[in-house]
C-alpha cells in the first residue's frame, strides 16, 4: 500500500492539497507500524517522491527514540540527501527546500518548518551556556593563555556541533535556505564557540573559519562583527597549542596564515577554493561577500608583518613526504617567499627552510622543488632596485656539509647516516641550481653592484653527486620530477659527470643494460655481451 501511495505520489508533496494528505495518510500508516518507517522513508527516497513525508518521517524517529549526544538521525538523513553523490536526490531536496521558503504558509504544520525547528533546538542543546562578549576586555593579562574565559564546547559534542555545521552549510549553499534572524544568531554562537584540543576540535574551528568565510552574511551587526574577531584572535593564539596537544600536523594555524596571505595578494578565487575543499561541498561564493573579511584580516588581525613573523615560528612538518595532505607550513613559507614579504620586513627564512629540507622522506611532497625555487630567487634578485641588500640569506657550506656527513661516493662505504637520501638530494638540487640561477644573474647583479657569494670548489668536491644520482635513479617513481631535474643540472654545471661511456659501464649495476642494449644498439650488436661490446 505504501508502495503504491508514493509510487503514484508526487515530486513535491506540500505544493498541493493532494499531496498534503497523502503524506499525512502515510505518516499515520507509518504511526501504526513504526518498525516500517524506516524502509518506507527509503522509497521516498529512492521514487524522488513526496520528500516532505521522507523528513515527517525522520521527525516521529527522532521524538521516538532516545535522546543521546551523538549525532541525530535528522541531520544524518537531510546531510545523505544533500552531501550524497546522487545529484537527481540533491536536486529534488533542494527544490522541496527552495519552493517552501516561497509559501507565505509558513506555520507549525509545514513540515519544512518543523525541520528546521527541530535542527535549531539541535544546535541549541549544544551550546555553551555562559557566553558573553564583555568578559575578554575584562579578563585579567596574567590569564593563562591555555585557559578560556569564555565556557567551552563539550567534548562529547564536538563531532555532532561539526555535523550541524556542515548540513546548514549545504542547506544554504547547495539547497539555498536563507536563515532567520534567530537561526543566523545561534549558528554563529557555535561557530564562535571553543572546543578542546582534539583533532575533532581542530576539525571544528577549521570547519567554523570556513563557514565564515563562506556565509559572511551571517555576521551582520558591529556586536556579531566584535565576537568574530576576538574568536579569529583566539584562533591565532591557540593554534600552536591545539597542534601541539591534538597531535594533528595539519593544523587551523596554517590554514589561517594560508587565507591571510591570500588575502593580502588579492588571490579571492584561492580562497574560495580552500574553503569548498574543506567543507567538502562545492557552493557558489561571490569573491565581493569576502570583502568585509578581507579588510578585517589585511587592517585588524593579519597585516602582513605579523603574517611574516607568525610564519617563521611555525615549527616545520616533520617527516614531509607527499602522503600529508591539507594545508601545511610549507605553503604559507612558499606564498610568503613568493610575494617577497620576508625580505620586505626583514625576517630570516633561512633556518625554517633548511629545517623542513632536512625533515623530508619519500614520496616527495609536491611543494619542496617549487620552495627551494622561490627561495634560491629570494637569495638573488632584491625586492626591488632600491632596496639591493633585501634579500634572503642562503644556506651556509657548513649546513650543506652536515646533511652529507658520513657518506662519501664508493660503492661500498655508506655507514648509518643521520639524514635520509631525500633531505641530500634536495640539497644538493638546492646548490646546483643556486650555482646555476647566480650565473644566468650575473648581469642584473653586475648592474646593481651586488655580487652574492658562489659555494666553493671544496665543497663540490666533498658532495658524492654521482653517487647520489645513481641512488636517485632507483627512486624515480618516489622522486616525482627530481632526477630528470638533477640530470639537467648536472649536464649544464657538471658536463664530465655525463660521460655516457660510464653510464653504460653502469648500467649492468643498476639492471637496465637489457633496455639499454635495445633502445640504443643495432640488431648485430644485440647480440654480443656488454663485455664484449666493451672491448
């Protein structure tokens, strides 16, 4: 019977007098036999009919079961619909959500509304209850910076205050409901809210600044503007707490350094893109709403020489390889080096970049060439012609010694090494293309009188360069473009390490002699032995 009622239903159930009552007629049926509500809720999904009934449904399981701190069915079941990968089930939800907002029957039996009472009390049952927006200015200076004023979000509530967050995220930016004045309020209390230091709660605040940044309509008055701002304030003086105790390497901290200093290039399309990925949906932001928190950020929180010496205090990630994914201090560092801003105010990057080179292993993460690139062009060009000595400084022979110590270029003389063969050969891609770009430069240089320093002889001698290309080789999957970029280098700076008469002796050792014999000999010589050929 169900069956059929909604197979015959139609698409949108409260547009009409008909519909209304065969969602009532079914949800009574439903009443009489819970255990099938469930089931029936699935074919309304799965018929894309009567989507009314589907929430009406989900409503009397929520009231009928007990109530606990996880996450209610209402907000798992509207967050399926509009978070799924069925765009045909998104598009019919999102238009039951728009064509109810268009009523003028707005009241307690539309079952629109009692959804979206039912997810404000959610959120409310959440809240922190002592909140005020005096007691900041008030709190005393000696405060402990790891202590809040303000009463914190839960633990136990931290997983479904992010699931909350998320779904009013797709019902406003992919189903297109405009929240009222009381729900606007309440959201932006617990986006403002300040959660334990656990990943989850990192995942909240993060989850929270994109919001913000994505729903800026929701800050509307001087009051609402002052608790988002002292809120971004804490963001700033809590991250490196957060990161140290949640264990979390990809932390709010880097994402927040990352938004400012697209703010300051006027890159609004980057932001856009960082605030969909980590929402997970893809919603339509004009880059004019983020005008207000551009100024903010730029003028109030993030001028750009708090962002640059903010940056070089944030500790490097250790281990980097391409497997961390997320916003990390690598990309903050490379946007920085890019718009020159360390030169500018005058901050040495120097230590922070041969830190994270020496905390790097395989897969190469993709930024490492790209940072040592900015960097080397950060060494040598100033920022400007009348500013010559604006630049940063370069890693010291010493430092460039050290990650070789212990490793020399025979066969059989490695012994334990402190750095791994990633961290050498991104040092030695650092000194050959340093030497490289200070020759192209020698011109510009010579015409703004500055002469930067070439590494010397001595040094090249003491790095295993061949040694280190043949243990490349075998890592190509692992390197990314790094070996085909060495070998470049080395033809350019070091020719005689490009003997190809040595290659071939070689390639019996690293078991690509077979290839080698067919790609390059003729029919008659594939025949003979390499040691043959060799006399």
């Amino acid at each position: 019977v169900c069956r059929g009622l909604i197979k015959n239903g139609e698409r949108q159930d409260e547009e009409s007098v008909g519909g209304r009552r065969r969602t009532e007629a079914l949800r009574h049926l439903c009443k009489m036999n819970p255990s099938q509500a469930l089931r029936v809720r699935g074919m309304v999904v799965e018929e894309c009919h009567l989507p009314g009934l589907g929430v009406a449904l989900t409503l009397d399981h929520t009231k009928n079961e007990s109530s606990d701190d996880g996450v209610s069915d209402l907000v798992c079941f509207v967050s399926g619909l509009l978070l799924g990968t069925n765009a045909k089930v998104r598009t019919w939800f999102g238009t039951f959500i728009r064509n109810g907002q268009q009523r003028k029957r707005d009241n307690i039996s539309s079952v629109l509304w009692q959804m979206r009472r039912q997810l404000l009390l959610d959120l409310m049952g959440i809240l922190p209850t002592v909140r005020s927006t005096h007691i900041v200015e008030e709190a005393d200076a000696d405060t402990e910076p790891n202590v809040s004023v303000y009463s914190g979000l839960k633990e136990e509530h931290v997983v479904k205050a992010s699931a909350l967050l998320r779904l009013y995220c797709a019902l406003m930016g992919i189903a297109g409901l405009k929240p009222t004045d009381e729900e606007a309020e309440q959201l932006l209390q617990l986006m403002t809210s300040r959660p334990p230091a656990t990943p989850a709660g990192v995942r909240f605040v993060s989850l929270s600044f994109c919001m913000l940044l994505a729903f800026s309509t929701l800050v509307s008055t001087p009051e609402q503007e002052q608790l988002m701002v002292m809120w971004l304030s804490w963001m700033i003086k809590e991250e490196a707490y957060f990161e140290s105790i949640s264990g979390v390497s990809a932390s709010f901290g880097e994402m927040l350094l990352l938004v400012a200093m697209y703010f300051h290039s006027n890159q609004l399309s980057a932001i856009i893109d960082l605030v969909c990925s980590t929402l997970g949906m893809k919603i339509v932001i004009k880059p004019s709403s983020l005008s207000r928190m551009k100024t903010i950020f730029t003028q109030e929180i993030f001028t750009e020489q708090v962002v640059t010496a903010h940056a070089v205090r944030v500790p490097v990630t250790g281990n980097l390889s391409a497997n961390i994914t997320g916003f990390l201090p690598i990309h903050c560092i490379y946007q920085l080096l890019k718009s020159r801003s360390f030169t500018k105010h005058k901050v040495s990057i120097k230590d922070w970049i041969y830190r994270q080179l020496c905390e790097t292993t395989t897969p190469l993460h993709p930024q490492l060439l790209p940072l040592i690139d900015v960097y080397i062009n950060s060494i040598l060009t100033p920022a400007s012609k009348s500013n010559p000595e604006a630049t940063n400084q370069p890693i010291t022979e010493q430092e460039i010694l050290n990650v070789f110590q212990g490793l020399s270029g025979g066969e059989n003389s490695r012994v334990p090494q402190r750095f791994s063969i990633t961290t050498q050969l991104l040092v030695l891609y650092y000194v050959l293309s340093y030497e490289e770009a200070l020759l192209a430069s020698t011109k510009i240089l010579a015409a703004m009188q500055k002469k930067p320093k070439s590494y010397s002889s001595a040094l090249m001698d003491q790095i295993p360069i061949k040694y280190l290309i043949r243990q490349a080789q075998g890592l190509q999957q692992e390197l990314g473009g790094l070996h085909s970029a060495l070998l470049r280098l080395l033809a350019t700076n070091y020719p005689h390490l490009c003997i190809v008469d040595d290659w071939i002796c070689e390639e019996q050792i690293t078991g690509t002699d077979v290839l080698l014999r067919k790609m390059l000999l003729t029919n008659t010589a594939k025949n003979h032995s390499p040691k043959q050929l060799q006399e």
